[in-house]
C-alpha cells in the first residue's frame, strides 16, 4: 500500500554546499579518490565516486577509457554485444576496475550479461531500471547476487534507505 509521507524533502535545489577555509593552492592538490571494501564481493576498489551512465550516448567504451586514466567508472549500455565487449577487454585490461556491465531484468539480459561477466572477468555488475520497488526487480538483484556472490552488483533506481537495503 502506498504511503503519504507529509514531513520536509528536499531536492538539489534546496541544498547549498558551504565552502571552508583551506590550506590547497591549487585544485590541482585535490585528489577525490575514495577507498572502498564492499560488502559482498570483499573487493577493494580504489577511485572517484563517480559514475558515467549507462545511457547510450555516455555509457561507451570511449567514455570508459577516458575516465579510467581519472579513476572514474563507467557504467556501459546494453547494447554492446559479446564480442564487442571481448574485444574491448582484450585490448583495455587497465579499465577493468572501472567498467560495470548494464542489465535489465529479462532472461535474455540476465543470459548476456553472465557470459560476458564470465569470458571478460569484470568485477561489477550495473542493474538500471527506472522504478526498482518493484518486487520483479528484487528478485532479479536476488538472481544476480546468487550468480555472482563475489560481485560488485549496482543496483536501482530506488531513493528510501529500506529500499537500499533490501537490494
């Protein structure tokens, strides 16, 4: 059932970020990595918590090689095939830790993505859908993680923290 919720949310807009007094230079003294041992996979991921989508026109293998030289991940569409993904693992071994792999939540999704996991090596797995309460989707994140236990596994769209938790 849905819930009405009446207390205050805020949006972007909503939000300033105060700066404070710094001893930097330059920016050029900033360094944004991050690091990280995730919960399930106990893989240690050194790098920008940013993340390029995985849309058509942003999620490439292009994008991926330049933002990996930053340390950035890339989350890349679905509509590469498997031998475009060997192909570009075979030739890009140093972006490995910062792709991810795009599925929906079909059988011909969840069959595409786990050969290319399997004959590539990758390390992270991206689940995207725009509306992730659905139990459908619970489901295939369960799918995924019963697949791949050692996985790095993205999953959402979701905003509420019990959401984020049952994923």
């Amino acid at each position: 059932m849905v819930r009405i919720e009446n207390d205050i949310k805020l949006a972007f807009k909503d939000v300033l970020i105060r700066p404070r007094r710094s001893t930097l230079r330059s920016r050029s003294q900033v360094d944004l990595t991050c690091n990280y041992t995730f919960r399930h996979s106990e893989f240690k991921w050194k790098g920008v918590p940013v993340i390029a989508a995985n849309m058509d026109t942003t999620g490439t293998f292009e994008m991926c090689i330049a933002l990996s030289k930053h340390k950035v991940l890339t989350a890349i569409h679905k509509h590469y095939s498997v031998d475009q993904w060997e192909e570009f693992i075979g030739k890009n071994q140093g972006c490995i830790d910062y792709v991810a792999i795009s599925s929906g939540t079909g059988e011909a999704d969840f069959k595409k993505v786990s050969e290319i996991v399997k004959k590539c090596k990758l390390k992270i797995i991206c689940l995207d859908i725009a509306n992730g309460y659905s139990e459908h989707f619970a489901e295939c994140v369960r799918r995924f993680r019963k697949e791949f236990p050692k996985h790095i596994i993205m999953a959402g769209n979701v905003v509420t923290g019990d959401m984020t938790e049952e994923l």
